[in-house]
C-alpha cells in the first residue's frame, strides 16, 4: 500500500484547491447529517422527557371486573350474575408484596401506590368533574415535578388539603385558601353504597404541569383522604412506576403483568400519537441524512472521475511499467478514503461547533433553548464512518474505469 | 553484463489486424525478428507502416492477432494480464516521444516508480541504482527536481533513467528524440548507445530520423506491415 498511498496523497497533494473543495464538500454533507440527528435528535428526547415527566411509565390495575355467573344451567343458561357498575373501583389488595416486588426490578426507579378515582369538585353553584389522585406526600414528586410546578400556594397534602390544577381552578373560580367540596363518583364499596362520599377541602396549591389535561382535571390529596372517600378500606385503586430507561417500560410494563395477574400498562400505550409522531420524525430525519451521504457520494465520484480523466496518461505509464490495476483501483480508493475521512473529521468537529453555537444563540431566560438541539445528540462518530465509507464506495466506480485505462491508448493520446 | 548472443526479444510471424471482414486493416504481415543483448537496433519505415504497431507488440502493450513473441526466452502470448505485466516490469524499459513523466513527482520518485512495480516498498539498492542513473544520465544536481521545472531534453533524460531502473533486457524507444531540437536529441542518442554498451541492455528505436538509424547497429525498415530489408548501419 506504500506506492497507493504515496501516489493517492501526492496527487491530493498536488491538486490541493480541489481535494480541499472537495474536502469541504464532504464537510457540509456531516455538518447536515450531525445538525439532523442533533435537531432531531434533541426535539425527540425533549418530547420525550415533556411527556414522561408528568406521567407514570407503568401503571398497575387490576383487571377489570367481568360479569360473574355464580350458577350454571347445565343447559348453559345463568341462573344469577352479576353485571358490576361502572362506579365500582376495583382494588389492589395486596399492594404492599407487588411493590416490594416491582421495586427489586431491574430499572425500577421508583414504586408509588395511589388510590385514584372520579369525583365532582363543586364551588357555590359551579360543580366540575376530577380525577382524584391520592398519593402519599413523600411521592408527590415522584410521577410529575408538582412542587416545581405550584404556581401558588404550596404542595400541601395534608389531611383536608387539596392542590388543583390551573386551568381547573380559573374554571371554578377557586384560589389557595378556597374551601370546595369533593364528592365521590365511585367507590370500592360495591354492592352497599356505590357513590356519594363527600369531603370539604381547602385549597392549598395550584399547579400547571403544561399538560393541558392534567392541569385542567386533575387534583390531588392525601393518599388517606383519598381511601376515606373511595371507601377503600385497605389498598390501593393503582401503583405507578417511573423506570430508569422510558424505551424499556413496555418489556417491564409486561414482565410485571405476567408477574402479578394486574394489569400493566406503559406511557406509550397512552401516546400512541407521540410513537407515530417520532417515528415519522425519525423517517424524516433519517432521509436529509441519506441525501446529504447522497451528496458527499456524488461529489466524491464526479471529482474522482475528473480525476482519472487528467491523470489518464499518468495512469497509462504506469500500466505499461507492469503497476497492476489492483495498484490502480487501491490508489484511487485511498484517495476517496482520504477525502472522506478529513473531510468526515473537519465536518463533525464543524457540526459540534455550530450546534453548540445554536444551542447558546437560542437559550431563553429559563435556560431552555428555543431551538431543541441537542449537542450530545448529534451522531458525529455514525456521521464520520458513514461519510468514510460512501466516500471509499463513491471511489469504486471512478477507480475501476482507471484501472480500465488502456496503457497503450493513454500513451498514444 | 549480458552476453551479446543472448535473444532478447524474437519475434515469429506476427500478423495484425484491426478490423474484420471487409473493414479489416492488415497492419502486420507476418513480421518476425530477433533482437540480442546489448544490440542499439533502429526500425525505421514512413508512417502508417506499422511501426508503432509492433513496438507496441513488442512491448506487450497489444496482442498480435496471430504469431509468438519471447520477451527474455519467456513466451509471452496466452498468458494473463498479471503475468504479462510482471513480464513488461522485469525485462522491458520503454522511452517514448513525449516524456510521460509523471508531473505531480521529482524526477528521482520517477525513476523509482516502476519498481514499485516489484515490490512493496523500494529497496536500498533500487535507491542507489536510481541515483546512479540519475547522475549518469546527467541530472545528479536535479534529483529532487520536480519535473515540470526541467527541460525537454533533461526529461527525456528521466525518462531514461526510469526505463532502465529495473535492468531490463531491452528497451522499446518509439520516436525518443521526436520532441527535441538537435543539440538535445544527438546528447540523448548518445546517451542511450552509451548505456546500452555499459548496460548490456539492447534498444529497440523507432525512428524518422535517417541520422539517427545510421548510428544503430542494425536497421530495420517496416514496409506496408512486413519489415522488409535489415541491414547493418554503415556507421
């Protein structure tokens, strides 16, 4: 490979305001192909991180009580059943021994029983429908950020506290110090008193997480409070998981179904728009960064190709000196990997630079970008290979006509 | 140094054809001779004759339609590219009108560069030949001189040096002083006879130029694709 190199780096060399256009060219093709994965890139992990931080990742029920038949006909005809109310909250009773177990899971972050259900939260005349979550005020962080999120009062769970959301409490017309009544719209006591439980709250908190659904029916008490006015006597109505990796949460969201007959769910069952939505950003993404491979290709073989027609005599003496056309299509390639490996490391140190420098040129007051780029995000070691490898590729075709060459007719011409 | 009685290069029969049916162009009839070691040998003829044809035969550089050719004692047609290449690098020197130095090298890398031909990397006694020749040939002051700085006659002289690198037993010249005023082309003339009495190497020259055949050992005169007559020179 000696003479190769010798004869690929001298004719670079040579014509040195061409391979460093060249150069650059290829360097344009990685700083798109970096600037892509690293827009992308930071757009999907902050997506992401808006999303599952508000939410659990794994959410535990249990099934959904079917209708049961407590006497058969042997002719195949129910004697009695029962067809359970849509106000009936099934409960998780052994909860304890499931959370020990979930939180020995391999990327368990954390475990957090709640009780949840549907009420009326009522104010003079004005009466809205919640969702109660009670949960224990050592979690109140756990799922969603609410003490980072309270944007008056305080996270207050105490014993007859309650925090709301925004956009709920401006439609009930309620601020931090406002009583409101909280009727229960179902109950784990089935059969005896399906619904009605009230409790007098005083609002201590109001938050906005940003997720329009939340903020506008969400409230949230004390786990107690909450099993008084569900009526769940012991246990809980769910238990809710955040993970280490969000990608992993439906492989846990099904090991811990099938460890524990409950029923599991995971965040992406829930933002199947969300899947879709970064799937076709992915789809996207992943085309400008072949387009712009696309490019360095035809940059690297339309120069290469320029390049044997001048050096065809060149290439025709060295034939007839017996230099084989293995010798012939190496240097040729050697020259395309040179191009794309300086022109590749050029780009992503480029890439680097200037994603930063969009990062800092778009950072708001609240230290968040304007722009979700992300630096870490942008594949420069995946952009430099890739780039080597199409230029070394887009070389094969301009090298195999070299090696074609005629010696004689190159001589002769 | 090579025996004078060695053959170097023989030539059976050899008959070119471009061409077929009614467009065939005969430019060999039949064309056969020998060439010994250390022979200066002019091939002389008016053009459209098949000098270059068969320099180019000789040189390997084309295939004969039919006939055989032996380069060194070593048959060469019927064999594969690689073989023939291997051929041309070991005994074959070429010089050509135009110099077809490589521009973008100095004039020592130059003459190196056929042994790369050989060898992965050049070894020290290709070097030191190299600066020899180099030196023989007149131009030890312009070694590392890229070749676009030297005159015509200084590359016509790399171009001999380069032909004979690889000690080759006979080198093609096809028109070497074609480019050259006079002063220039009888110095390189006069080099290349020089060389190939101190090198044993025979040359092969095509040639217009009647002054210069006369200074051969042997003259031979290509005819409408036969070589007609040999003679020896009256020089």
């Amino acid at each position: 490979m000696l003479f190769e190199a010798k004869v690929a780096t001298r004719y670079l060399v040579s014509a040195w305001r061409q391979s460093a256009l060249l150069m650059f060219g290829v360097s344009v093709g990685v700083v798109v192909f970096t600037f892509i994965a690293s827009l992308m890139n930071g757009l999907s992990v902050r997506l992401t991180e808006d999303i599952t931080g508000n939410v659990a990742h794994v959410t535990l029920e249990p099934a959904p009580r079917l209708p049961q038949t407590f006497m058969a006909s042997p002719r195949g005809r129910a004697l009695f059943a029962i067809q359970p109310g849509h106000n009936v909250m099934p409960v998780i009773r052994n909860y304890r021994s499931i959370i020990e177990q979930a939180a020995r899971m391999h990327g368990v972050r954390a475990v957090v029983p709640e009780v949840f259900g549907n009420a009326t939260l009522a104010r003079g005349e004005q009466t809205l429908a919640v969702a109660v979550t009670g949960i224990q005020a050592k979690d109140a962080d756990v799922i969603a950020p609410l003490t980072r999120s309270i944007v008056r009062g305080r996270l207050d769970l105490a014993v007859g506290s309650i925090v709301v959301g925004s956009r709920l409490a401006a439609e009930l017309g309620v601020d931090v110090g406002d009583r409101v009544n909280l009727r229960a719209a179902n109950s784990a006591a089935s059969r005896t008193r399906s619904a009605g439980a009230e409790a007098v709250m005083v609002v201590r908190g109001i938050f906005t997480l940003g997720v329009q659904a939340i903020d506008e029916r969400v409230v949230y008490i004390d786990l107690t409070s909450a099993r008084k006015l569900f009526d769940v006597i012991d246990g809980v109505s769910m238990i809710e998981l955040k993970v280490d990796d969000v990608w992993q949460a439906p492989a846990l969201a099904e090991r811990l179904g099938r460890a524990t007959t409950l029923r599991a769910s995971n965040w992406l069952n829930r933002n199947t728009r969300l899947q879709e939505g970064l799937r076709a950003q992915d789809s996207t993404a992943n085309m400008i960064k072949a387009f712009s491979l696309l490019t360095i290709a035809v940059g690297v073989a339309s120069a290469l190709f320029l390049s044997v027609s001048r050096r065809r005599s060149d290439i025709g003496i060295l034939r007839s000196f017996g230099i084989g056309r293995g010798a012939i299509i190496r240097t040729f390639i050697l020259q395309g990997l040179l191009i794309g490996t300086v022109g590749a490391l050029v780009g992503a140190a480029l890439g680097f630079g200037f994603a930063h420098l969009l990062l800092y040129a778009s950072m708001k007051a609240t230290g968040i970008p304007s722009i979700p780029i992300d630096p870490a995000q942008g594949e420069y070691l995946l952009a430099v290979l890739l780039a080597m490898i199409v230029s070394g590729a887009a070389a094969v075709l301009p090298a195999r006509s070299a090696a074609r060459i005629d010696p004689l007719e190159a001589i002769q011409s | 140094m090579t025996q004078l009685t060695t053959v170097v290069l023989e030539a059976k029969d050899i008959v070119k054809t471009f061409g077929e049916g009614e467009a065939a162009t005969h430019v060999l009839r039949g064309v056969s001779t020998e060439i010994r070691s250390g022979e200066f040998v002019a091939l002389v003829g008016p053009s459209g004759s098949g000098k270059s044809t068969f320099l180019s035969i000789a040189g390997t550089l084309l295939t004969p339609s039919t006939g055989s050719l032996a380069i060194a004692g070593e048959s060469v047609l019927g064999r594969n590219e690689k073989e023939i290449a291997e051929v041309r690098n070991r005994h074959l020197g070429f010089v050509f009108q135009f110099h077809h130095l490589l521009e973008d090298f100095t004039a020592f890398e130059n003459v190196l560069m056929p042994v790369y031909g050989a060898q992965a990397r050049v070894s020290a006694p290709f070097v030191a030949r190299a600066r020899r020749l180099l030196q023989r040939v007149g131009l030890k002051d312009r070694m590392e001189f890229p070749t676009s700085k030297l005159s015509g006659g200084q590359k016509q002289r790399v171009a001999v040096a380069r032909a004979l690198i690889m000690k080759p037993e006979i080198v093609l010249a096809d028109e070497p002083t074609g480019n050259l005023d006079r002063k220039s082309s009888d110095e390189v003339l006069h080099l290349l006879r020089e060389l190939a009495h101190d090198e044993g190497t025979a040359f092969f020259v095509s040639t217009h130029d009647e002054s210069i055949a006369m200074r051969c050992d042997r003259i031979l005169t290509m005819e409408d694709g036969m070589l007609s007559s040999t003679k020896p020179s009256l020089s």
